[in-house]
C-alpha cells in the first residue's frame, strides 16, 4: 500500500506514521480552546512539525459526546485563516481536515489540503467522496454508529468487528463505483462503542488489514483509557503510548495523536523492536 499525497511519499509497507491533533474548537474533549484563535493554532501545528509528525490534521468541529453541530460558516470562519497561512507558508507536511461536510471539504481543499477525515464514513452525503476524487485527496473512512447527531448511541450486542468489516466493505464498494481508491479505513475508536468493543476492535486490527487499505487508530486520550485506569483526559498519557504501541504491533499504519513527541518516541521503539519480520506479515494479508 502506496499513497503519494500532496509532496509525500506514504509507504504503508515498510512504516507507520504519525497524525498530529489540531483542533480549532472551543469545546474538544481535551484542548478545547487551547489553539482557538489563528497565531496559537498556526504556532502550534509549527510545533506538531518539530515533534516528528507525518501528517497534520485540523479540524473545526468538536465531535466529542454531546457535541453542539455548527454551521458551515462558522467551520469556515475557524479553519480557513489557519489553513491558507499555513499552505502560503509552505507547510512542510499533508494536511487533513476532519470534515464531513462535502462544501468544507472543498473548499478546503482549493486552498491545499490533501487529506479528507470524514468522521461520518461517508453517512452524511457521499459526495464527500467525489470532492476526494477531484483534487486527488486521500479519504479516511470513519465508521460510526448511525449518522453524525447519534453517532455516540451504544449497542452493546452487535459483534463489532463484523459490523466495521460490513460498513467498510460497503464504503469501498462505493468508492470503488466511482473510481476512487486512495482510502483509509478509521474504525471509529469511541465513536458509539463500549469498553470491551475498543478493546476488541484494537486486537482485530489485523483483521480490518485484510481489506487491503491502510487502518488509522485514533485512540489518543479517550473514554475507554479513562475506564480502565480512572483517569480524566489529562491524565491518560501513559495509557495512550501503551495503546498506540500495542495497534502498530497490530498493524495500525497510522496513529492520530495530541501528544506527537511522545508518540514519535513510541513509535521509533516499537518499529525497532518489531522489525524486520512485522512489515514482512502485514505484507501477507
């Protein structure tokens, strides 16, 4: 699996890579408001640089449990300053925007973003998918229970990873329909899932590999790592690095993180460990 997007060059056989958080919201589950306004948010994807990233990921709408839905401008208003002084600035890395709405998507795209993070998996209006194609963006599908306003609605009686192989099946098909292929499968850690449904869905990891699409794992800081050691957001540092160390050891081909220098730190660990024979059988499948 080989993806050129925009100036690099995503070997997803030989690496994994590192996808760092910027968020542009008041209200994120963890930095809410800490880069809400343009100089913080652009200093701070400067600094996700220095830190190791591979890819940046801006978003402009919090899609944390009980989340208030914004409208298209204000997504606007928050995401486009940052992004056209960072593309004018030659941003030195992909930039993502965490977007399901097709018209954002677009228009950011216009401006030079080359990766489309679709929260809704496509749910929310499929034409997502054709915006991706036109500016040859690569597309992660996230899946998610239902649609974007009760994508966090549980239930706790459906085999999991069945159901993501269905729902990624059924959205490569689609995207295959329509001659698109540069995808990557996100299966939706916290999004409308129990405890053991993440902890199942992040030892199945190389099931979803199968599909042969690169697996995004967004784990960084989230419910079930406060479940399970008891700890606010701030506080599940630790149990993130362990997480992230244990998907790439699964087959994770990209981690989305708010604490890149310690992830890249993990990640060069785990790749010196893990070689020369992980990549070899990820190769198999």
């Amino acid at each position: 699996m080989k993806y050129q997007i925009n100036n690099k060059y995503f070997d997803f056989d030989s690496q994994a890579f590192i996808m760092g958080i910027l968020n542009i919201t008041p209200d994120s589950f963890y930095d809410g408001g800490k880069n809400f306004c343009k100089d913080r948010a652009i200093e701070f994807a400067y600094k996700i640089v220095s830190e190791g990233a591979d890819i940046l990921d801006v978003g402009g709408e919090s899609t944390r449990p009980d989340s208030e839905r914004i409208s298209y401008q204000e997504e606007m208003d928050r995401v486009i300053p940052v992004l056209e002084t960072l593309v004018k600035s030659n941003f030195p890395i992909p930039i993502s925007i965490d977007t399901y709405k097709p018209n954002i998507a677009e228009e950011t795209c216009k401006i030079g973003v080359s990766i489309i993070n679709d929260v809704s998996g496509t749910t929310y209006d499929e034409s997502i998918i054709d915006i991706a194609k036109k500016y040859d963006a690569a597309l992660i599908i996230n899946h998610i229970n239902g649609n974007v306003r009760n994508m966090h609605n549980i239930d706790k009686d459906k085999n999991i990873v069945d159901e993501i192989l269905l729902f990624f099946e059924e959205k490569i098909s689609l995207c295959k329909s329509k001659n698109f292929t540069k995808i990557i499968l996100d299966p939706g850690i916290g999004f409308g899932k129990t405890l053991s449904q993440n902890l199942e869905i992040l030892k199945n990891i190389h099931v979803l590999k199968q599909l042969n699409f690169p697996v995004l794992i967004a784990l960084s800081r989230k419910k079930f790592i406060g479940e399970l050691l008891d700890k606010s957001p701030f506080d599940r540092l630790t149990g993130t690095l362990v997480a992230n160390a244990i998907s790439v050891y699964n087959g994770a081909n990209i981690i989305r993180v708010h604490d890149v220098k310690e992830n890249v730190e993990v990640l060069k660990i785990s790749e010196s460990i893990l070689k020369p024979y992980k990549f070899i059988s990820n190769n198999a499948h």
